[in-house]
C-alpha cells in the first residue's frame, strides 16, 4: 500500500511521533494506522527501557481542581529544558486530570488504570509513549487527592510548577474573601514549607526525641551543662517551642503581617470574624519539585563530545 503524506500527518499527529517514525511504522503496517499506532507504542517501550536508568530529578507540579476535590502530581523529566516544554506541560496536566477521577491507593495501582484520553491504553502505556515522544526518561513521581468534605479546596502553583499547594479549609462559609484567605495560606505554605497545620498533629515521640537531642547537645557544651537542671529544662522548652513554631502552619508568623508579628492563627482568626463562622485548614499537600531526588551532575559539552565520537 502506499504511504501518503497526509497518512503520515494523521499518525504523527495522534501519537505525536516524529515523522520518519510515522512512516516507518505505516511501511511496516502496510498502512494499517491503528496497527501503526500499535507498533510504535512497541517502540517507545524499548525506547522506555534504554532510558529508565537514567535520573529524573526535574520535572513539575501540576494541580488539577473540580468542585470540591482537588488533584496535585509530580512527574519529572531528566532536564529543565523538558519540564518547560509546552507538550510535556500538557501530558503532566492530563496525568493531574487523571488522578482526579481515579481511585488507586498507590503509584502501582494508577500505572495499571485506563488512560482517560484513551481507554485502549493504560496510563503506564500512556507514559512510555511520551518518553518516546519526548526522548527523556520520564516519571510518574507521586500523586495525592484532597475531597473538601465541609468548606473547601484551594491550589497555589508557585515558579511556573516547582512547587504545588493545595490546602482543604474547614468552613460552612465559601465565599470568594475565604477562598482569597486560603490562597494566601496556599503561599505561606509554599514559601515556608510548614510540617503541620496544629502541634496536635505532632506526636510525643517526636517531641520526647528532639528533647532529648538537645539535652545531649546542652550537656556537651561545658558552660551550658554546668547550668542548673531547672534552667537546662527551660532552654530545652524554649527551643523547642521555636522549632515547633517553624514547622507548625498556625504557629507561623503571617508573611503578610503588616505588623511582621500577627500568626497565621490569628489571620485565620480575622477571617472567621469577617465570615461570620469559623474558617480554618483542615490539612495541606505540598510537593516540590525533585525534593529528595538526586540530581546528575551536568556536563554539557562532554555530553555533545560523546555524541561526536
């Protein structure tokens, strides 16, 4: 059969594939574009594999939001330069949308779902094809959903996807003043990078475990530790109130606050006055950006002079 220029654009433009690899596939289908479609997704699986040992500690944060239930993921690619391209941006998108109306507990279990752009593929298969579309290796990092039972779900994209928020207010009072007041805990939360929303979500164990690590640290220092036990115990509470005010959202000072002092308990506690109800964060997710992964040292030109050989 033969291979016309538009059957080429079709396939190209279905799979997003390049063009001599359309048409070698539609050569070796005899011009069958579903077997087509077929053959390079056999493709872009080999291509997969040659690449899945590589690191992928780029990437971005994409927020997908409908009614009350909101959706974040993490896909990374191995380079900035792909996390700006506008197709990859797209795919991470639909992978949002994806977890929006998926169920799965785990990466595992979503991998194995229908692909909603196309029931014929899963989302693992739906992968692959854009790291052959692509040429990076390609990951499905994390994924977390957040149903607003009672008030509502609020999202912050901060630095054009490195980082994502979503933050679930607690409320019987959803107005645009209250969503503006979430979105700018949404920021706090980015620019801060709170642990918890109350110290009630802290265990003891933690605190026992930090009390102690400061107890070692104050006895190894020969002017603290000759201090008397109950100044040491006091020290010891002091700091780890300063810690807790850190990594505790509510106990955080605003960084809005014109005054530079006012918590963001107390801005809550402002905006539930102006609500006439109480308003408060239930919980948050927050995911940056490659946070944990390692990243490959880059050298660009020996890179380009190991492609030359």
């Amino acid at each position: 059969m033969a291979i016309t220029a538009a059957m080429v654009k079709e396939l190209r433009e279905k799979s997003g594939a390049g063009m001599m690899d359309c048409k070698k596939a539609l050569n070796e289908t005899n011009g069958n574009m579903d077997e087509a479609m077929e053959y390079l997704r056999k493709n872009g699986q080999a291509k997969a594999e040659k690449k899945a040992a590589r690191i992928a500690a780029e990437g971005i944060v994409k927020i997908a939001v409908k009614d009350n239930t909101a959706a974040i993921v993490e896909v990374n690619s191995e380079t900035d330069f792909v996390a700006k391209n506008e197709k990859f941006q797209t795919y991470v998108g639909k992978v949002a949308e994806q977890v929006l109306v998926s169920n799965a507990a785990d990466i595992d279990a979503f991998m194995e779902e229908s692909w909603t752009e196309d029931a014929s593929k899963t989302v693992k298969d739906a992968l692959v094809e854009q790291v052959a579309v692509i040429g990076e290796n390609l990951k499905i990092r994390r994924f977390e959903k957040v149903v607003a039972e009672n008030g509502c779900v609020v999202d912050y994209i901060h630095g054009g996807g490195r980082i994502g928020v979503i933050v679930e207010a607690d409320t019987t009072v959803v107005n645009d003043a209250v969503k503006e007041a979430m979105k700018n805990i949404a920021m706090q939360i980015a620019a801060l990078n709170p642990k918890y929303v109350t110290r009630s979500e802290i265990s003891a164990e933690y605190i026992a475990h930090e009390k102690e690590i400061l107890l070692a640290q104050i006895m190894n220092d020969p002017k603290e530790s000759q201090k008397p036990e109950k100044v040491i115990n006091g020290m010891i509470e002091g700091r780890v109130n300063k810690e807790l005010k850190e990594i505790c959202l509510v106990d955080q000072v605003y960084v809005k606050a014109e005054d530079g002092k006012q918590t963001v308990a107390k801005y809550l506690e402002a905006v539930s006055k102006e609500a006439g109800a109480p308003v408060s964060v239930k919980r948050f997710v927050r995911f940056e950006t490659g946070e944990g992964l390692e990243k490959k040292n880059e050298d660009f030109a020996a890179e380009v002079a190991a492609q030359m050989r």
